[in-house]
C-alpha cells in the first residue's frame, strides 16, 4: 500500500467533469484506489463515491493506492490531479 497526500488545485473542486476524468484514470490500474477526505473514503473508481465526498478546490485528499501497480496509480493520478484534471 503507498499514500499521498495531494491538494485539489482546478477552481471548480471534484465536480461532474473532474470527478469523471478521475475515475477514467482510476479505472485503467488493477489497484484499489481510494482517497481519504475529512471522515469519509471514498473509492476513486466510482463516480458517485468521488462526488459524494465533496471535495473542492483548495481541499487536501490522501490518495491510497494498494495492489500490483500500486506504485504507477499513485504517482500517474497525483500528476493527473495537480495537473488540473483537465480543467
């Protein structure tokens, strides 16, 4: 299992858009990915579950990848995420 801690950085928070560009780079490793905000995890693979934590722009999430690429899923969506997630 590795973690990081990462700030969401695009203006508008995980709303539909990011949230959707999130999970489809989620979604192409083995891992289970989740991410930690608050009280709450949820799981980076699901669309719902990523809206339903509220995350927004300025918001610090602890993204916890665990599996056979563990590794490549970590460092692939801290740099998809502070990259904007295409906003």
């Amino acid at each position: 299992m590795v973690s990081q801690s990462v700030v969401i950085k695009n203006p508008t928070g995980l709303h539909l858009g990011p949230a959707g560009t999130l999970c489809k780079e989620a979604i192409q490793y083995k891992s289970l990915i989740t991410f930690q905000f608050r009280d709450s995890t949820a799981n980076a693979k699901s669309v719902l579950s990523v809206l339903g934590a509220c995350v927004k722009s300025g918001d610090e999430i602890k993204l916890i990848c665990e599996g056979v690429d563990e590794k490549e899923a970590l460092e692939h969506l801290v740099a998809v995420i502070e990259g904007g997630l295409g906003e």
